[in-house]
C-alpha cells in the first residue's frame, strides 16, 4: 500500500519537474553548466597543441 502511494508521489514529482524544464526552455532559459572555453580558446588550444607535437 506504501509502496504504490511512494510511486504515485514519485510520477508526480517527475511530471512537475519536466513541466518545469519544459516552461523554462519555452521562455528561453538553458539549463546545465556553461562552456569552460569558447570558440575561440578551443582554437588557440589546438594550435598549441600541433606546435608542441
């Protein structure tokens, strides 16, 4: 009896949470960590790196 309420109350928490993510990428919002380098350090670390090797 716990378990199936536990399951319920979890699919609840679930649908919330992805409603959430949904509304906040609607309004333009990304979620996640930002880029360490851009474009730009990318480049410059590859051709460091050729001319070293």
């Amino acid at each position: 009896m716990f378990g199936a309420f536990d399951e319920f109350l979890r699919e609840l928490i679930v649908e919330g949470t992805l409603e959430g993510l949904a509304s906040a990428r609607a309004r333009g919002r990304v979620g996640g960590r930002p880029r360490a380098m851009d474009a730009d350090g990318i480049e410059m670390a590859r051709a460091l790196y050729e001319m070293k090797g």
